[in-house]
C-alpha cells in the first residue's frame, strides 16, 4: 500500500499548485514522499474542460514530483460537508496516512474553498474514529495546516515556508494549466490587479517570501501555537 508523508487536499485541480505548490515541490526534494487530493473534476469551470483539467492536473503532478494524486469526483461548485463527503476523505486519509494534511484557507471567495476547508479538518478527525470504515485501520493526521495564498486578508500566516530555490518549479506546475490561466488576470483566490495572472503569483509570493526575508514564500495558518524548544534557532530578523 502507497502511503505519503503529506497530503494536500483541494477543492479543484489547480488549487494544490496554486495554494502550496512551492511547498510540495520542496518536500518532495527534501525526500518527503507528497500527495495531492483532488475534490472535484472542474467540471464547472469557465474555461476548459474535465478532461483537459485532467491531463493538466496530471502533468503538473510530475513537474511537483508528487507520488499520488487522486480524485473523488464530488460534484464542482457543489461540495457539501455532510456524513458522506467526510467518510469518503477521511477513507483516503485513512489508506495514504499522511502525517500533515494541508487545506485551503478557512475563508475563500469560492463556496468550495471554504467548504472544503471545514470538511477536511472535520475528515481528519473521522477519520481516527474505529468504526469508521473499518476495512482501513484508523488514521488522524498530526498537523492540519490551511494555506493562506491570496487569503492573507482574513488571518495573519502563523509561518511561511521558503519556496525561493522552488518557485519556478511551482509556476511550471501553474502553467500545465493552459486551458484555465493562459491569458487570465484572475483564478480561484487570485484576485485582478490588471497584470497577467502569471504575474501576480509571482508578486504574491514574493511578497510572502518578504515576511521570512527571503525572495519567495508560501504561507500557512494553524490554530494551534507553535511549539519552540531552541530560542537560538529561531529565524528572522525582528530589525
């Protein structure tokens, strides 16, 4: 059986990248076997197709050296958080057991992204209950952590990870996905500034990467406190 060390699990293909692509790129050269979780095929999307979605969503999995990527094929534009959507994540989770589960941010302009956010950490608890699909032993992930690109509006990063050496890797996982962001100045959570879309991933993630004083980052939220042990390996400088 495939396990992996991280999961992200998102709303729509191209949320994965878009949201923690830098990241995943990074664990997996760190040796860190990652998944990605697709919700829905993007079935409701403006521009492209399921299909085209599809073979994007799959080539850029190669270009994050992501080991797994799967799709539940809930219905586009409307996931519900009910009884049966948690026992079909909290399966996966169960079957892959991830250590770390990254979700989209709590609060999104999409009715999916925040949707989906509440379901997996409520999938992550199901699925550390025993009597939950017991073909799979019970699985409850250490850390949930909600991905906060383009959502900075609503909560402060608790941390951003340094994608500076990845960046460019994320943004050819990002262009896998002709069909949707050729040509745009908006996508999922990325609102208009004017500039190509392409652009503004960019700013955005150099803005991030300013936080940790670094050239590009990706931030995460997680309601629990940071734990420290060595005040003398703390980063950033505070002037």
């Amino acid at each position: 059986m495939s396990t992996v060390d991280v999961l992200a699990i998102f709303a729509h293909r191209d949320d994965a990248e878009l949201n923690a692509g830098g990241t995943l790129a990074k664990l997996g050269r760190q040796g860190r076997r990652t998944g990605i979780l697709d919700l829905t095929q993007g079935e409701m999307g403006t521009r492209g197709s399921a299909a085209t979605r599809a073979a994007e969503s799959a080539q850029a999995a190669k270009v994050l050296g992501v080991a797994v990527r799967e799709n539940l094929e809930l219905p586009d534009a409307g996931i519900t958080n009910t009884p049966e959507t948690r026992r079909a994540v909290a399966t996966v989770i169960r079957r892959l057991k991830p250590r770390v589960v990254i979700a989209p941010a709590r609060n999104g302009r999409h009715p999916d992204h925040h949707v989906t956010a509440q379901l997996v950490r409520d999938a992550c608890f199901v699925a550390g209950l025993a009597k939950i699909e017991p073909e799979h032993p019970p699985h409850r992930p250490l850390k949930l952590l909600h991905a906060l690109s383009f959502r900075e509006d609503h909560e402060k990063p608790t941390f951003v990870v340094d994608v500076s050496d990845e960046f460019e890797t994320k943004l050819a996982a990002i262009r896998c996905y002709a069909s949707q962001f050729d040509g745009a100045i908006q996508g999922g959570e990325v609102f208009p500034n004017g500039e190509p879309l392409y652009d503004i991933i960019r700013h955005q993630a150099a803005h991030y990467g300013s936080l940790i004083r670094c050239r590009y980052g990706e931030p995460f939220y997680t309601a629990e406190t940071m734990r420290v042990d060595d005040l003398m390996a703390l980063e950033v400088s505070s002037l």
